[in-house]
C-alpha cells in the first residue's frame, strides 16, 4: 500500500473540492452547503481532517472525518463524517482513517473519542468502542441531516423569531398598559413563552432476562447507537 498521511483540510485546501465530492457520494448536498461546511474547520473545532494517498507523486483523498468538541468535557472530542470514497472501498482506509484520526485527537490532549452510527456498529466495535448513552456537542453535523430537512429547519427557526418578535411586542404593550392605568387593581400577567420541547428518548437500556444469565444489550438497528473509545492506557 502506497504511503498514507493525515491533513488538516483547512490548512490543504488544495483537497477542499474532492472532499466535497466524497461526502457528497454519501450524503448529497449542494455544492455550495458542503463548502459552506467544510470551510468552517479551524483549529479550534470543529475540525476537518483528510486521509490522503501518495501514489506516484498524485495526492488521492482517500479518506475524509471530522472532529468536534463535546460539551461539558473539555478532554473528549465527537468523531463524524467518516468516509471513503466509494471506488476506493474494501481496501483497509475507514479503519485508517479513524486510527489516525484518534492518532490526531491525542496528539491535541483528547482522551476520549465518541461517535455516532445507524449502521456501522459492528465495524466500530471491530476498532475498540462501545455503546454508551447520547452525549453533547457543540453543533450537529450537517452530514447527519437531508438538505431537505436544513431547509425546512431554517423556516421553522424564522417562524420562531416572528412569533418571540410578536410576543415581546404584547408583553411591552401590557407593561405600558399597567403603568398608564392606575385604577387597574390587579397587573395583567405577561404572555408566558412556548413551552420547551420534550427531551430526546433515553438510550436503550441494559435488560436482565434473568440473574443466572447474562445480561443482553437489546439495539434497534433502526436507531442511532452512540459508542466511545478510550484513546489512553
């Protein structure tokens, strides 16, 4: 196998646009989201990394994974968007793609490295992680979301803003109505904001069929399964 090395996208923007075509053969997007994406790695995360081929003095991108910070604990660092080109498949780059991702992360003081996956837990598993419950980070990656939905999500956000706009209005109007009105006996209560959104389901649980046997990990394979790894000993 030819000699392999990791880059920091950001500071080898030469490989900008074929990484933007192999993201795009897994999660399409338009062009112009994908760059908007990847022109946010810096090196205070989230940070976007590049497996690259050295065959015959021509670079490949033969691997691409990005790296977030997770909330709450400074020493742990999410993993997503690992992937392979398609044509470059079945040769051994996901498992060195995210060696030398880890490689990376713990030469930047990270000891923990989670992950998310709907399908690639056995692979995961293969490489040392294991199942834990949903953690924090800061932004989701776009490569989790259709752009269909980014779009519906936007809307949904503005529609938010118009409704707050109007509610701090009518709260205002009421304050000035309370202080105007000095016969008013009782104050008009201000206008209560919408509730919050019920939180996410729990993670699934550990079931005990019985105390002589094992316990089993029950997943839903339709479901996404978080994992983490320990990248210290």
């Amino acid at each position: 196998m030819s000699k392999m090395k990791i880059c920091v996208l950001h500071k080898n923007r030469q490989y900008l646009d074929k990484c933007v075509e192999v993201l795009n053969e897994e999660w399409s997007r338009s062009k112009a989201a994908r760059l908007h994406s990847l022109e946010k790695s810096n090196d205070k995360f989230p940070l976007n990394l590049v497996l690259v081929q050295d065959n015959d003095s021509t670079d490949a991108v033969v691997g691409h994974s990005r790296l977030s910070i997770v909330h709450g604990t400074p020493d742990s660092c999410l993993l997503e968007s690992v992937v392979v080109p398609k044509a470059a498949r079945g040769k051994g780059y996901g498992r060195i793609i995210v060696e030398k991702t880890e490689e990376f992360a713990k030469g930047q003081g990270f000891k923990t490295m989670y992950l998310s996956t709907h399908d690639k837990q056995d692979f995961y598993k293969h490489l040392g992680y294991e199942f834990c419950p949903p953690i924090v980070s800061f932004g989701v990656s776009p490569d989790l979301l259709p752009e269909h939905l980014i779009k519906q999500l936007s809307k949904v956000n503005k529609k938010k803003i118009s409704q707050d706009k109007k509610e701090s209005d009518i709260i205002e109007v009421v304050k000035n109505s309370n202080q105007n009105d000095n016969s008013c006996q009782t104050p008009i209560s201000a206008v209560s904001p919408p509730p919050l959104p019920p939180p996410p389901p729990p993670p699934p649980s550990i079931q005990s069929v019985s105390e002589k046997k094992p316990q089993i990990v029950r997943w839903d394979p339709s479901a996404i399964s978080w994992m983490k790894k320990c990248l210290v000993t």
